[in-house]
C-alpha cells in the first residue's frame, strides 16, 4: 500500500482508484477518500481550465485555490478563482494545465471514479 501523496505516481489508473478506495465500503466512504486524495495529493493553488458541461466548448482559465466542500450528492467541490472572483465549481469540471502534474492524474482519476459511479462517458475530452 503507498502514502497517499505517491498514488498519482501509479501508472495504472485502475490500481491507483483501488489504492484510494481500497479500505472503503460503499460511496459515502469511497468520496470521503477522494477528499483525503485530493487534499494530500494535489499542490494548491494551480492553474487549470474550467469546462461547463452546460455549455458545449466552454473553456475558462482558473486558479484552483484548494477544496471548499464535499457533498454527498455533488461530490467534491474545489475553490477557484476567475479574474478578482472566488467560485465554487465541481471537481469533475476542472481540468489541470499541467497535463503530467499530481494534480491533472488525482482530477482525471476522480472523473473516473465519479464516471463509474454514474455509468457515464464524458462529453468532452
């Protein structure tokens, strides 16, 4: 078992979900791990870029400040700034400009995660 801080190291996104998720029963637990990987893997604040799933090639450029809240029903919900605003937007939402950092493999293996949940595929790449 790695510390959670080297999983986003992991080649294998499957065996990196199942080191996050590995002690955990049920999706209450396994989002309340999320959390846990995000607030130990990621480095705040980072640059990333925002996709509105309600608005068909909508691409923002925000500053991720850190984890705001987690709901049951939303799931995990970080704090951005746009321009001289703070937001709260949905994880899943969010994307990394650093396509090799900790951070781009913990929010792509959180949409993962989220997508299995649902039985969802991403609209949007």
């Amino acid at each position: 078992m790695h510390s959670i801080e080297d999983i986003p190291s992991i080649p294998d996104q499957d065996e990196r979900i199942g080191e996050v998720t590995v002690d955990c029963y049920g999706q209450a637990e396994e989002l309340a791990a999320m959390e846990v990987y995000f607030t130990d893997a990621m480095h705040f604040p980072f640059a990333a870029t925002w996709r509105d799933p309600d608005e068909r090639g909508h691409a923002e450029p925000v500053t991720v400040l850190g984890v705001v809240d987690v709901d049951e029903r939303r799931g995990v919900l970080l704090r951005v700034r746009r321009g001289d605003k703070e937001r709260r937007l949905l994880a899943e939402q969010v994307w990394a400009t650093k396509e090799k950092s900790a951070n781009a493999t913990v929010l792509n293996d959180y949409r993962c995660w989220v997508e299995g949940l649902n039985g969802l595929t991403p609209g949007y790449e």
